[in-house]
C-alpha cells in the first residue's frame, strides 16, 4: 500500500487522480460483448452452448442448459450440514432485512381529488451468479431473497457452468431462497438470454446481480431492452479510523478486500500516522500467509492507500468523496459519525463489525454500488424488484377549479389541444 498525507501539497492532484482512475473504460468490453448479444438474439439457446463451451470450456446439450429441480433437492442432501444451515440462517436475516424495505403506495383525498401511487413487483427477474471456478451461494441468497419478499411472481438465477456441474451449494442456496428455475449459462451470453429469452430462458423485466467486466457491458448495453440493478466494478473498501481499535483487526479486513480481486480498491485512512504505519505492517505479515497472496499482494500494489489526514473531520470529507462500496467506522463513538455518512454503499460500525459479517450473515445486502456510484445510487433492495405506478381522479368541478390554471400553462407551451381537452369537458361537460 501506498502511504499518502494530506498535508503534502501534491496531494490534492494525486487524489483527484485517484479518484479518476476509479472510472475505468469498459470501451474494448463493449465492443466484444456487442457481438456476443447479437449471437443470442439470433441464434437463441444453440447460440449459448456454442458460447459456453467457448468462454467456459464446457460442452453441453441444449436440454442440459436448465438445471431440473430434482437435482436441488439433491444438492440438499449432498451438502454438508453445518453449511446448510449457515446458508438457512444466513437466508433467513437476509429476509429479515429486506421485508424492512417494503413500503406500501399511498392515496391522497382532497374535494373532487384523489391522488397515490400503486406499488408492484415486476413480474419476472433474473438473477446473475457469480460462477464458473468460483463458489458464490450468497450472492444467489443476496439477489433471490429481497426479489421474493417484493412478491416478484417468477425469479430465474444463471450461474455459468463447470465441467462437473453446478456446485451443489449452489443449487441447495437456490432451493433455500426460493428462486424458481436455474441455468447453469454464464457471462455476457447469460445477460443477453435473460433480456432477450430464448425457446428455453424466459425473458425477464430485471437482471440484478454481480458479474465481470463482460457481464457489466452487458447490463449497460442492454438497459432499456430490461431493467437492470446496476453497473458495479471491483469491490471496494474505505476503513476510517481514529487509532483506538487494534491495527490488526484494520489490516485483517483490508487484506479480506484485497484477496477479492487484482482490481479491488483498499483505503485506510486515519489522523494517526503511527498508527498507519502498524497496519501497513501487520497487512505485511498476514499476507505472508493468505492462501490468495498473489492476487491481494496485486489489489494492494495497485489501488492499496493509506492516507494520514489533518483531523478525522477531513478523513469524513475524503470518505465522502471516495464514495466506498464498503465503509467501515473504527472509531470510539461510530454511531456519532454516522449522519456524516453522505456516501457509501454500506457502513460497518465499530471494529466488532467486519464486512465479511455483512457479505454472508447479518441481512444488509452486499450487492452494492462501486466506482463512485454510490454518490447517487442504493444497494440491491426490495425496491430493486418494484416499480411506482401513479394514479390520479377528477371530478367535474375539481377540473373547473384546475382548468383556470392548466389552459394557460398549454397554451404558453404552444399545446393548444392540450388546453382544448381541458376546456371542452369545462364548456360541455
């Protein structure tokens, strides 16, 4: 990690940069990616075995491309029981959580006037799961559960294949949110599938869910065609810290960050220079020893700062304008900073509260906006899934009253036809 401080007059520009670099171009992806939903629109399920076989290394039959739910309840059995019911507990605070976020429309009366909102899940949305190599059942738990307490009628994961098949923790985490059909077809081509449908895969009105840098170009190339949650990059974490708490428990959750991925942002920042300094060697030690040390000692060369700052007034300031994934308070009093919290995806308060708590277990979603986004967007939630449908009634006198004020604001506009709507139902109501 980089060691920066605040009161060096170069390091205004160099955190401007900072804070650039962190708007990565997808442009080549893009480009790639165009091709590859331009195949699925055209050659439908055919067209994602091709690719999967391509991109993934495993050939299947188009009949194998759903995962049939016999083989579920199978994976039920075959996981081993302290995992599963990690996974029920986990799903069950997650559920917790998310029907916290559920808000009803309301209706407004006032004489000859009645106004609301109606609240209604989308129909259909899909889930994309991180897969392939890796293993990622809670973000199958993350993405399926808050879909399913929005009422969402039918919720359809994608996770991309193995040459042994989906992991059975997979399946059994799909059994356990609820999710109602699966297949196992990855990256781009999967995004495409779920936008467009195929004979097989449904078409959906929202995707949500992580993905690489090719899942990402989809998702944006696609907005529009559906809904989707949000363009999110490589995870992030901002630690803000005033000395008190234990370095190691500081460089145990940036090493947690770092081992995410090569492209991963770690941030420390803290008016202790002292302090600093004991984090940056106690993250020297414990990544002597992390199973992932090549890919955390990349993420920390790369996007890893420590940042010594005036006072922790200006580390907020900074914090805010990071804009983190993940932000955690090591700080004395947390909660007393927390309404200086203007951005970030998720706080974590306190040094008793790590971010792998919230990744697996506590309830707060961890698909969460990066890359800034968080400046003007929210995690995946209930609302994620929801959509607001206005309604409004008049009666015949009400429009009297309101057509001495609509008529000219029509008019002013150059809508004449507008304002006659209005005026024929006054004139000969």
């Amino acid at each position: 990690m980089k060691l920066l401080d605040s009161r060096d007059p170069a390091f205004r520009k160099r955190w401007e940069a900072l804070l650039q670099e962190r708007s990565s171009s997808m442009e080549e992806a893009l480009e790639v990616v165009q091709g590859i939903l331009q195949q699925v629109q055209e050659g439908g399920d055919e067209a994602l075995v091709r690719l999967t076989e391509r991109f993934d290394g495993v050939k299947l039959r188009v009949e194998e491309l759903e995962v049939e739910r016999q083989r579920w309840r199978e994976a039920m059995a075959q996981v081993d029981g302290e995992v599963l019911e990690a996974l029920e507990a986990a799903a069950s605070n997650i559920e917790a959580f998310h029907r916290q976020q559920l808000r009803e429309g309301w209706v407004d009366f006032s004489p000859g006037v009645v106004r609301g909102e109606l609240s209604r899940p989308v129909e259909r949305a899909g889930i994309y799961v991180p897969g392939g190599k890796a293993l990622y059942p809670s973000s199958l738990l993350m993405g399926v559960i808050p879909a399913r307490v929005a009422g969402v009628e039918e919720v359809i994961v994608v996770t991309p294949p193995s040459p042994g098949g989906v992991n059975p923790v997979v399946l059994a985490a799909a059994e356990i949110a609820g999710a109602d059909r699966l297949f196992q077809v990855g990256g781009a081509q999967a995004v495409a599938a779920l936008a467009y449908g195929t004979r097989r895969v449904p078409r959906v009105d929202v995707i949500a869910g992580p993905g690489n840098l090719y899942v990402t170009a989809a998702k944006k190339l696609l907005y529009g065609e559906v809904g989707v949650d949000m363009l999110a990059g490589p995870s992030e974490l901002l630690i803000l810290s005033d000395g008190s708490s234990s370095p190691r428990f500081a460089a145990a959750d940036l090493l947690s960050q770092a081992e995410h991925d090569q492209e991963a942002w770690i941030l420390l920042i803290t008016p202790e220079g002292a302090f600093a300094e004991r984090v940056l060697e106690e993250l020297e030690a414990l990544l002597a020893e992390t199973p992932r040390r090549e890919v955390a000692s990349e993420s920390l060369r790369r996007h890893g700062f420590a940042v010594v700052v005036e006072d922790l007034k200006e580390g907020m300031e900074l914090a805010n304008e990071f804009a983190p994934e993940h932000l955690e308070l090591h700080l004395k009093e947390p909660l007393t900073w927390l309404e200086g919290v203007r951005n970030a995806g998720v706080v974590f308060l306190g040094d008793q509260t790590p971010v792998a708590l919230g990744d697996y277990y506590a309830g707060p979603n961890h698909i969460l906006p990066t890359a800034r986004a968080a400046r003007y967007s929210s995690p995946l939630g209930v609302w994620t899934f929801q959509k607001r449908i206005n309604f409004l009634y008049y009666d015949r006198g009400a429009l009297a009253e309101a057509a001495k004020r609509v008529v000219p604001l029509a008019r002013i506009e150059g809508l004449e036809a507008h304002a006659e709507a209005v005026k024929v139902r006054v004139d000969h109501g």
